[in-house]
C-alpha cells in the first residue's frame, strides 16, 4: 500500500524527482544517453533506483545489465503520460496493438503495454536490447534479475 501511495504522488507531482543522471550517464554510451535524457524525471529517477539496487544486489553485474535497467522504461518517453493516463494505465491496460500509435487515452493504453518495444527498437546493443525487451515477461538470467530489481520498486 505504501508504494502505490508513493507512485500516485510522484503521478501528479514530478517536479519532487531529482535523477542522478550524472550516475546513470557513467554507464551509457552514444544514443542510449539521449534516449536516456528523453525520459520524464520520475521515470529517469526510477531506472536509476533500479540500476542501484541491481548494482547492491549483483555487485559484478555485467554493464549492459546495468544500461538495460537504466533504460528499461525508455519506450514511455515516444508518447509522454498525463497524471491521470499515469495512474489509469496503471490500474488497467487492455490489450492493445502496438502499430499505429494512437493518440489519447487508447496511445497511452498501447505505450504502457508496449513500452519494452518501442525502447527496444531504438536500443542498438543488443544484449541490452534483449534485457529491456524482456523485463516484463523475464527469460534470461539477468532479465529475471532486472525484473526482481524493478518489482523491488
């Protein structure tokens, strides 16, 4: 209960996340830190608390685990949320296509369901590509790590 209260305030008050981005752009290279930067804070501030606690879990985890955690909600960033699209889609998300990109509520329905796609597709490593397209639904040793790591949040 006490996270669900923490992510609806963060929904309708970003401006109280502050990202170390400085720390999350040590680990990425090239396009990942636009795609990185392109992120809303709160999203930014959750990959890094994700990155954390796999680094304090996993000390000897490999970089490109560490760049998939960073960028593991990247795909949110193609279409931005509104506080309330935030906190429905969160609370339901119905089966969506992931093509054409819709607007209104049914394109924030199809970035929440979709968003490891669409971070993927823009992801050029493809051992981090591999990890943020599976962070939902885990195969890999480290997707599963990656996807503890983000639960834990």
């Amino acid at each position: 209960m006490k996270k669900r209260l923490r992510r609806l305030l963060r929904a309708f008050f970003p401006r109280g996340e502050e990202p170390d981005d400085a720390f999350a752009l040590t680990f990425l290279q090239g396009e990942e830190r636009t795609l990185y930067l392109s992120m809303d804070p709160r999203d930014r501030a959750h990959a890094v608390r994700v990155a954390r606690r796999l680094l304090k879990q996993y000390p000897d985890a490999p970089t490109f685990a560490i760049r998939a955690a960073l960028l593991h909600d990247a795909g949110k960033a193609l279409r931005p949320y509104r506080p309330l699209e935030r906190i429905l889609t969160g609370l339901y998300t119905p089966p969506v296509p992931p093509y054409p990109l819709r607007r209104g509520i049914l394109g924030a329905f199809q970035v929440r369901r979709h968003h490891p796609l669409y971070a993927a597709e823009r992801i050029q490593d493809p051992e981090v590509q591999a990890l943020v397209l599976e962070h939902h639904h885990p195969q890999s040793l480290w997707g599963k790590r990656l996807h503890q790591a983000d639960q834990e949040e």
